[in-house]
C-alpha cells in the first residue's frame, strides 16, 4: 500500500472518529454568547482537562482569537491570563451540555461522545457538524474563555519582571525597560508544595554554547546554526534549582500557536489527540493489520507537540522485506534530540541547569511568528513555565 493510499484512508478514519469533539465544561451548561469566564473546566472525559466549553471545535480551537494580558499580583511578581475569544453556536453548546450530563451520570467517554455527536448531526445536520468539528462556523455569538491554570485545582504560575524593567499596573499590567514594554519571566509556583523542585534565577533566550545569552523571548530564526535535520537556531533556558531527585527526569511539553496553519496536519493531530483522550484509539497490537498500522499512525501523532514535531515516513519492501530507501515517502528522519527536549537527566539534588533548544530554518518563513510555551515538571509536580516567540528572518 503506498504512502499516499494511507494517508487517505487514514483520514478518512480519524475524520469520523473524530466528528463533535468540541470539549465539555461544568454540568451547569455552557457560556451563553457575550458572557466571559475564567478557569472553567468540565468534567474530565479523557486524559486532558476540558477547556473552552461552548465553543464550536474541540478544547480551545485554533479558530479562536488568543491574546495573552498580564495581571498585578501580591509580592511583586505578575499573573499570565491566556484569552480565547471564541465562536459559539446553539449546536455547540447543546453538544457540549450533552456530553457533560452524560459523563456526569457515570457514562464513559466513548459512548457519550457518539451519542451526542449523533444527536448534533440529526438536529443540525452533517455539514454543520462538520464545520464545528475544525472550529468553523456558524456562529451565533462569541465567547471570552480565560485561563490562568492549565487544570482544575492546578497550581498558578508567577511571573517576574526581568532584572532592569519595572513592573506598572493598570487595566492590564506591564514589565517596562528604558520606556519600553518587555516580556515578564517565569518566577516560580508558589502553591506548587514543599516536595516540588524549585528553581531560581530563571533565564531563556537564545544560545551562546551552553548557556543563555540574554533574557529575550524573541528568538531570530536566521538558520545560522547546525542541527539535526539542517541549519537552524539555537536557544534554551537555564536555572538554578534545588530539592530535586536525581532519580526522576525533568520531563517537558511543548505546545505551538500562530504561524499559519496546515489543515490536514492539524486536523490529523487534533484527530489522533481525540481518539487518545476518548479511548478510542487503533489498537497497534490488534492481530487486524490494518488497525495495527493505524494505532501506530495514531501513536507517532499523539507523541507530537503539534503537527510539525511528528516524524514519520512509509517504505515500500522488496522481495526479501528490505526498505527500498528511493523509494521513502514522508518526512526525513533525524537524529539525536528532539527541537524540545522531552527528557532532561538530573545529576543531583540541587545545582545549575542549561537545557537546549533548537528550531529549524525550514520550518519558518520570513515574517512568521509561531509560539512555543514550554512546560516542564519533576515527579508529577509543576516546575516551570516560558514561552519563546520564533520569528522568521
């Protein structure tokens, strides 16, 4: 079967696995259009929180409109508030409404996501549903979802100004060096416990060998670097840090917002990502062949931060089962650590920590901006949080 016959298929499955995930919130419905909400999850239906319940797509789609805006808060330091402005349907909400009465009452993910995706499609009809499904309209309203945690219970955030700016507050609070706004700094979790790594004097920015050399969360993409795959940039962070258990990794996540949009790689990602959540991936040890090589597809996507991290290529055989390579199809494999590193060994309980990053020149283009917000934690408790802006030059 060639790469192109797979892919095919391939969305054709995930695309009707994947119909009216837009994600439940709390059983006391969704936000009417107009209303503005803060830190609104909903039940927990599958292995992420539920965020942005209302909106028409699944969690807080790209179709929203996403700001960041900065509060006061107490000891000096300041509070990140992440905003999607979302489009809202009647269809959406009913949906979504659906789908937290139903896990609420005890049903499992599975089955309540196929009898609400069902009763969307007969009441509003397959092409709206579809619609939906990417966070497309109709829309009746739009609604302000705002989020300063990443779960319920989570604990927040805080950020600093960076050494030399001071800190203003007004309507929305602002970090300002030689009379010019500038980006506030991770500083610390302060509800995270007694038990958490803790880290201090925190730094990210682009490269000079193994260390930052500037706080500056606008990273250049020149490709003036050599990496794994090609020429590229390279930045990172680093810390001090202490009360760690060299057992146990830093382990970290990424996710990407801006920079355009790939509709196939970001539906088959958000798909995958769905099926994952539900429990209602392709087994990849089914004894079914065809099944088996999906739940390996669906395996490579959900171990992806985004669509432009998942690394995979297909292979015809010849006669004797060898890859014929002139004949690969997909992306290039690559070699050595990811762009994010996912795992960080630590030697000792407490010292100092450079982590390495990169971004490839050929994933950019001139004038685009893309975001990454990198999130790390050791033994399951929350140790950092920083996003880098990537610029195309």
């Amino acid at each position: 079967m060639t790469g192109k016959t797979l892919e095919g298929g391939l969305f054709v499955t995930l695309f009707l696995f994947f119909i009216g995930v837009a994600a439940p919130l709390y059983a006391s419905g969704s936000a009417d259009p107009g209303e503005t909400v803060r830190n609104a999850f909903g039940p927990q239906g599958g292995g992420k929180p539920n965020t942005c319940r209302g909106a028409c797509g699944g969690g807080c789609p790209k179709s929203c409109d996403r700001t960041v805006a900065w509060e006061c808060a107490d000891s000096g330091r300041l509070r990140r508030v992440q905003v999607f402005d979302c489009g809202t349907h009647t269809g959406c909400r009913v949906h979504d409404d659906c789908l937290d009465d139903c896990l609420d009452s005890g049903g499992d993910v599975g089955s309540c996501s196929s009898q609400c995706d069902s009763q969307i499609i007969e009441q509003f009809g397959f092409e709206s549903a579809g619609s939906w499904l990417t966070g497309g309209g109709p829309y009746d309203g739009r609604t302000r979802f705002e989020y300063t945690r990443d779960a319920p219970g989570a604990p927040e955030p805080a950020f600093r100004c960076p050494d030399g700016a001071t800190r203003r507050c007004s309507d929305q609070a602002v970090c300002v060096a030689a009379g010019e706004p500038v980006e506030p700094v991770f500083d610390s979790y302060p509800d995270a416990g007694a038990g958490a790594m803790r880290i201090a004097d925190f730094k990210a920015g682009p490269a000079c060998g193994d260390r930052v050399c500037r706080q500056d969360a606008t990273i250049e993409i020149s490709g003036s670097d050599s990496c794994p795959g090609g020429d590229c940039t390279r930045f990172g962070m680093e810390f001090d840090y202490e009360n760690a258990d060299p057992a146990e990794p830093l382990l970290c996540s990424s996710s990407t917002a801006g920079g355009g949009s790939d509709f196939v790689g970001d539906l088959l990602k958000q798909s995958a990502d769905a099926m994952e959540s539900r429990g209602t991936a392709p087994d990849p040890n089914s004894e079914n062949g065809m099944e088996a090589l999906l739940g390996v597809f669906s395996k490579v996507l959900t171990s992806a931060d985004s669509p432009e991290d998942v690394n995979v290529s297909f292979t015809p055989l010849d006669a004797d089962g060898n890859p014929i390579e002139s004949q690969r199809v997909g992306s290039q494999p690559k070699d050595g650590l990811p762009p994010i590193p996912n795992r960080v060994e630590l030697e000792t309980s407490r010292g100092h920590l450079f982590v390495p990053m990169y971004q490839l020149a050929s994933g950019m283009k001139r004038g685009q901006i893309k975001e990454r917000r990198v999130r790390c934690t050791h033994r399951d408790l929350p140790v950092l949080d920083t996003t880098f802006r990537l610029s195309g030059s």
